[in-house]
C-alpha cells in the first residue's frame, strides 16, 4: 500500500509543477465603508483548478468622519488609522486579537483615496458557542488620493483607459 501512495504522491508533485499558476488582481471592495467583500478567480491550489476565491475588506470606517483629521490648508487624508486597536466582528463572532487596520482616507475636493497596496492577512474568529473560523481579510499599507474615481460596482471602468475597447465589449 505504501508504495502506491507513495506513487500517486509523486504524480501529485509532477502535476503541480506542470500548473501554470493564474491570479486575477482582488476586486475592488463591494463597499465604500464598512465590511464589504472582495472576489479573485486563481488555481493556485492542490487540483491546479480556477476557484474563486473571497476576502473581507474595509475601505474605511462609516462611524468616522475623517474629514476632520484631515490637516489644515490641506484637501485629503490618504491613510487613516484609529488611535485603539479593535477586533473584526462577523456575526456576533469576534476575532481572536485586536487589530489596528490603516484605512483609506477622504478628500475635500473631487479626488477619492484607494488602496495601492495591500495584502491579504488570515484572521481567527471566536463565536460565542465556542466554535472557531479563520476568514481572509484584506490589509491596507497604503493609499493613494487620485481623480480616477470610479463606482466600485463598475466592472467596465478598468477597461475605460483603452481609446476604443467596442471590441473587447462585443
């Protein structure tokens, strides 16, 4: 029995060497503010497969108004932190540490902070019945504040920057 196992294992190994790993970029967040989600279609996994794959993600808080750490004479905040670390709650589960996420910031003036990079951490979760979960969450490093504002829902807003993309819609 062994060395079957052990044959199939080493077909396993060949088999991921032969994958051609593919990843999407993240999707931007489904919210402006608050926990939203965020999608990809990769096959890097065990079966070479494409899956989607998702991610919670929190551009900003709702309750804050970050306008007002916005600086004097100054018209954006890129990144926003809060002074308190705070636990990740998904219903009524709460998340095993404290976390103190940066955050997009806002604009005074026509332009809109989005993430430029971020990575996507793994974070335990405790429900009150006992019952433990891990979810993917996305981790802000940094912020950008630009005009290429766009509606976060726009799944054709990236292919906007080509001069005729008729094609690529038919």
């Amino acid at each position: 029995v062994n060395l079957v196992s052990a044959a199939y294992e080493g077909e396993d190994e060949a088999w991921q060497k032969n994958c051609i790993v593919h990843t999407s970029p993240w999707s931007p967040c489904s919210k402006t503010c608050g926990l939203g989600i965020s999608t990809r279609i990769s096959n890097d996994n065990d079966q070479c497969q494409l899956l989607k794959e998702s991610r919670l993600c929190n551009m900003r808080p709702c309750e804050v108004d970050i306008t007002k750490h916005i600086r004097p004479g100054k018209k954006c905040l890129a990144v926003y932190r809060a002074n308190e670390p705070m636990n990740y709650t998904i219903s009524g589960c709460v998340s095993k540490s404290p976390y103190r996420p940066k955050y997009c910031g806002v604009c005074t003036d026509n332009r809109c902070c989005t993430p430029y990079k971020s990575k996507t951490i793994e974070v335990r979760f405790q429900c009150p019945d006992g019952t433990e979960f891990s979810w993917k969450i996305m981790w802000i490093n940094a912020c950008f504040c630009n005009l290429n504002c766009k509606n976060p829902n726009d799944i054709f807003a990236d292919l906007a920057h080509y001069h005729d993309y008729s094609e690529i819609a038919n």
